[in-house]
C-alpha cells in the first residue's frame, strides 16, 4: 500500500468554523427569507423547525459519526465510507459517487451566483449603483442637493439582466458595453474559480481552515454591522430625505410580514396543510445546513481520532441557523417592508430577485445605503466562498484515493470540470435556464436522492448502535439515546414521503424540457457525462483499495474480533 500523508484540520475550532461555513452561504441569506414569505409566513417556520429537529441535527450527527469513523480507517472519499458502512457491498460504494458529482456540480453554478456577489459588492464601491439612483447625502454624493436621485424598481431589474446575460446566450461578452465602471462578470467568474481552487490547492488546514478561520469572523461582524443599521433604522415616513417612504410600514410590520402564522386570506391551518409548504421547509433544510451532500461526510473524515464530534456538530449546526433564522430573517425582510411595502416585495421573493433586485432598491432609500450595500454583498461573496470550498473536497478527495493522484493533480483535474461547468453557464445565459436546470438537477432532485440514500444507509444498514458509539468517542456532550430511534423510525420514512412527493409534482416539467430544448440536452448531457466519470473513478478505486489490501468490511471484522474476545472471556 502507498503511503500518503494524512491530511487533518489544525483545530478544533477550525473544523467547527469550516463546516458551519459550508452550511452558511447564500441560501441563508437570499434563499430562507423568500421562502419563509412566500409559503405563509409563521406557518413556514413550523414545519421548518419540525425539519430541523427530525432532520438537521440527525443527519448532521450521523454524517460527523460516519465520516469520523471512515476516516479513522484511511477512508475520505465518500464511496469509500459508503463501502465501509455498507460492510463492503459495492454497489454501496457506486451510489457514494453521487457524493463526489453532486457538490462539485453545484459549486459549478454556485461559483457563478458567487461572482455576482463579489460584482456587486465592487459596483457599490465603484460608484455603479450611485449611477442608477443610490440615495447618498449631500456630502457623500458630492452634490449641492439632498443627494443622488431615487431609482425605480425597474431600473434595477434592468440593470441585473444585462450583467447576469440574462438577456440572451453569449450577452456576457459584450458587457463592456455597460461603461467603464461595470465590473464584467465574467472578470469576477474567472476571479472565484481560480480562488476558490487556489485555496483547495493548499488542503485542508492551509487552504480551507485558514480561510474560514478569517472569513466566518469577517462575515459575523458585516452581519451585525448591517443589523444594527437596520434595528436603528428611522420609519421612512418620517424621514425627510425619504419622500418615498411606504406609509404604515415599520420595521415591526415587517417582521409579522415574516412571523405572523396567520397572512391575510389564509389561516394557519390552511398553510399547515398545504403539503408545498413541508416540501419547502425541508428543502430550506437541506440548503441551510449542507446535509446529504456528502460534503460532512468527508469534512468529517478529516477530524482527529479523539476529537470531540458531538459538540463540534451540534455547534455548527445551531451556529448556521443563528445566522439565517436571526441574521438574515432581521435583515433581509423587514427593511424591504419598510421601505417598498408588501407589495414592492411580494413579487419578487425568489432567491435572485430579493437579492439583486429588491435589496439594492432597498440600500438606495437607506442612510448611508452604498456602504451598507457594499458590506452586504461582501459577506455573501464570504460565505459563498466558505461553502463552494466544501463542494470542491469531496471530488479531491476521491480523485486522491480512486486514481492515486496528488492533491495537486486532483484539484486540477476538478478544476476542469468547474471550467467546463463555468463556460457553460455564461454563454448560456438567456433567462438564466441553464443556470436553473443546473439547480433543479443537481441542487434539489439529486440532493434528495442522495440524502434519502445516505440516511437509508446509517440507520438502517451501518446501525444505529454504530453511530451512537462513534459519537461517544472524545465527546464533552452526550446526544440524547433516542437520537438513533428518531434517524431510523422518522427521519428515514419523513425523507422518502418527502422526496416522492417532490418528484411526483416537480420532475414532470422538467424531464419534458430535456425531450424539446437544446440548452437543457447539453446541460443534463455534461451531468451525465460527469456523473459517468466519477462513477468509474469509483470502480478504478474499488480495483485499487483490493489490491492494496484495504479492506472495505473493516467494520465487519471489527465486529468479529469483538464477539470473539467477549467469547473468550466468557470461557475464562
């Protein structure tokens, strides 16, 4: 057997802030204040914390448990620990491919989303947005009035849809078109993906615990800074340099926009049973806390033999939901109320359009709104980078165990696919439908396949009994003992009721597409081609770990040797 050097996070602290940061990132902040309005408001957040006791802190616990374990045997890749847990079954091993292809997919389309943020945050500082009615006063703007004047809404949608292409395939080309102070997207694109794999380059403890040990911190403190402007923040119909303020509205209007359990028209129990409102609290889940990925599994596999992984999961999983639940439910929503009214807001709650079209409208009408702007969309450009790191290790990881590679060749090999991925996605820019057909595939229909496949797999093949004792090891906390009966008995069932559902009432459309247009056969085709590949990196891995000796039924004959030594001491 070859012997490659082990890779481990430095801290535990850095581990902790590397996998919150790859929980943390753009769904958090764009994604659960549009769903949490759009499906009822309060009646949202019921189902989602229900998710998030049945769903997050499991799943979260048994992929810490499962992967520390894989990786106390010498095993980082996914397919590996699968094949471990599955107690050597192959067929085991090819579906933990999926946990290679799926998080290097997403961070293809993830990367892209990135560089829009990035770009923002540099056309705040650069005086692009001033341009298109940032309301600045006088003495920042520079002019003898109250400042620049007030843009409308639909400037700014204009605006998006030149620089994201959105107007037609290859439009990204000609974005100098735009003025000398248009940042190109493209320029940004290039930007993220050499950083994102310059910081991979440097592994584990150089590369990504060091960024995420400067970056969370960063992130933390623009969130707050924005925060208290937006707590400070005075009612807009009082404000004299706000002419445009919404009558009626507050901040806490704002708020019961987003908490209230009962919206007008509709009460509780109608939202309760309404079964798209379950679907999209547990979707929310999944984007917010990073389970069923497969990329835990592997971050986890990097954790010292000894370490604690109990406290450490449960300290990641309540720090992702401090920042979406508290953060960005505070920050996103009820300015937006504030400023624009329910009805300025209610048309636009998708990801994209509360991001880049309703916020920027918002920081215009806001004191000192370009430079809360900018701070904004740097700390989504932050945590977009925390979490694309961790989308990027799973493949290095089975690029290193499958084909023998160096870290080197294996993040370079990676980053072919992300390049290919990239140039896709902004030439095919029209309307954003590649970009779309990327997330449902690999970012919602993949993601419950996966995810339903891995919980099936520790609750009811690795066991239940396995997990637990694995998170016993090192641990300052004891998980409650009913943690294994909730994976195995509600978790499981919760996940497959949730995911037929989901395919029943959303693939339709979708598999339709790939019959009629072009832009979705080379989309679904380079997946294809991608999940191929990896898939026989697995077989070549397979091959390799047999004639190396490396045993994937470990766990079996751990087992063995035990039930032997309790024999013999019983004799004696």
């Amino acid at each position: 057997m070859a012997n490659r050097k082990k890779e481990n996070w430095g801290s535990q602290l850095g581990v902790i802030l590397a996998v919150a940061g790859s929980a943390i990132g753009l769904g958090n902040f764009l994604r659960f204040p549009g769903q949490a309005a759009s499906h009822g408001g309060g009646a949202f957040m019921i189902p989602y914390f229900i998710s998030f006791l049945i769903i997050a802190i499991p799943l979260a616990w048994s992929e810490w448990s499962l992967g520390r374990a894989g990786g106390r045997r010498g095993f980082n890749s996914v397919p590996g620990i699968f094949g471990l847990a599955s107690y050597g079954k192959k067929r085991w091993a090819y579906i933990g491919a999926l946990g290679a292809f799926l998080p290097v997919s997403v961070s293809m389309y993830y990367l892209f989303v990135e560089a829009w943020c990035l770009a923002f945050a540099i056309q705040y500082l650069t005086g692009v947005f001033a341009d298109l009615g940032i309301h600045l006063p006088s003495f920042l703007a520079g002019t003898n009035g109250a400042g620049f004047r007030l843009g409308s809404a639909g400037s700014y949608s204009q605006f998006f849809n030149e620089f994201a292409g959105a107007n037609g395939n290859g439009t990204l080309y000609r974005t100098a078109d735009l003025g000398w102070k248009f940042t190109p997207l493209l320029g940004c694109t290039i930007f993220c993906l050499f950083f994102n794999y310059y910081l991979i380059y440097r592994g584990i403890t150089k590369g990504i615990e060091a960024f995420c040990k400067v970056a969370m911190p960063m992130l933390l403190v623009c969130s707050l800074l924005i925060l208290v402007r937006v707590l400070t923040l005075p009612d807009p119909t009082v404000t004299p340099e706000n002419p445009a303020g919404i009558p009626g509205h507050s901040f806490l209007d704002g708020l019961g926009f987003m908490w209230n359990p009962s919206q007008p028209g509709k009460t509780l129990w109608d939202s309760l049973a309404d079964p798209d409102v379950w679907l999209a609290a547990t979707s929310q889940i999944f984007f917010s806390v990073s389970v069923g990925f497969g990329l835990i599994v592997t971050y986890a596999s990097y954790v010292r033999p000894k370490a604690d992984i109990a406290l450490s999961s449960l300290t990641a999983t309540v720090s992702n939901e401090f920042c979406e639940v508290v953060l960005a439910g505070m920050i996103i929503l009820p300015p937006a109320i504030m400023f624009l009214g329910t009805s300025g807001v209610e048309g636009n709650l998708g990801m994209f359009s509360l991001g880049f079209n309703v916020l920027p409208n918002v920081f215009e009408q806001m004191p000192f709104g370009q430079f809360f702007g900018f701070l904004f969309f740097f700390l989504l450009f932050l945590a977009a980078v925390t979490s694309s790191l961790s989308m990027v290790q799973p493949s290095v990881a089975l690029l290193e165990e499958g084909l023998h590679f160096g870290r080197k060749r294996s993040v370079c090999l990676t980053g072919v696919f992300s390049t290919i991925g990239a140039v896709i996605l902004c030439h095919f820019s029209s309307g954003m439908y590649a970009l779309g057909t990327f997330d449902f595939w690999v970012g919602n229909f993949g993601l419950f396949v996966l995810a339903t496949f891995q919980t099936f797999l520790i609750a009811w093949i690795w066991g239940t009994k396995n997990m637990q004792n694995e998170l016993s090891v090192g641990a300052k906390i004891q998980p409650p003992a009913c943690i294994g009966w909730v994976l195995k008995y509600i978790s499981t069932p919760y996940l497959i009721l949730i995911f037929i559902f989901w395919v029943w009432k959303e693939s339709g459309t979708y598999f339709g597409e790939i019959l009629k247009d072009p832009v979705a056969q080379i989309v679904v085709g380079f997946l294809l081609f991608s999940a191929l590949f990896y898939v026989f990196v697995t077989h070549l891995a397979l091959r390799r770990w047999k004639r190396e000796g490396r045993s994937l039924t470990l766990f079996l004959d751990e087992e063995k040797e035990t039930e032997d030594a309790a024999k013999k001491e019983s004799v004696q």
